[in-house]
C-alpha cells in the first residue's frame, strides 16, 4: 500500500517522471524469470526482459496517430501485414488492446 501511495506522489510531483511496466500493449508480452546459469552449472536467478519499443502508428480509419509500447515481434507483424489487419487479427485471437479501429463522430 505504501508502494502506491508513493507511486502516486511522485506522478503528481513531476509529471515526467513515471513508472513504466515491461508489457508490450499488442502482444501482452511480459518478462519472464529463470536462470543464469554459469559455467561451473551454478544457478542464479534473473529475468528475461521482453525487446520493447515505443513507436508512432498512423491509423488510417480514424485518421490519428497513437503511440504504443511494442515488442520487436509485434514491429515486425505490422509491418508484414499493417497495422488495421494486425489488431483485427489479435482482437480475433482474443486481445483486447483498447485501440479503436472505428472513427470518431466528432471529426
């Protein structure tokens, strides 16, 4: 709880300072933990952090640009097959990622 508390008083203090998970928005990719293992075989414990970019998308149904974490795999899926075809297929798959394909009603 006092994590939280914390966490919030610095966002409320300086804005640009913010904790960022690990996560790509697309895939859902998350680190991963095992181990280190040396040359002598001793284990010790790490983590596997997932290849994650922050990238600029142009949505061409709704006419914006939206800014998204994604990991190398995901980069790689939308530029094989664009970005509409590629949230169609996860929304398919079963990913909900909150971006809307939609346009707005406003513009």
């Amino acid at each position: 709880m006092s994590y939280e508390l914390s966490n919030s008083r610095l966002k409320s203090q300086n804005s640009k300072l913010s904790i960022m998970s690990r996560v790509c928005e697309l895939t859902g990719k998350r680190p991963v933990s095992g181990n280190s293992v040396s040359h002598s075989n001793r284990k010790t414990r790490r983590r596997f952090l997932p290849n994650l970019f922050k990238k600029r998308f142009f949505v061409p149904e709704t006419g914006e640009w939206i800014i998204l974490k994604v990991s190398n795999t995901a980069l790689r899926s939308i530029s094989k097959h664009g970005l509409s075809a590629y949230l169609k297929k996860q929304q398919a798959r079963g990913f909900a990622q909150g971006i809307s394909l939609t346009p707005k009603s406003g513009s």
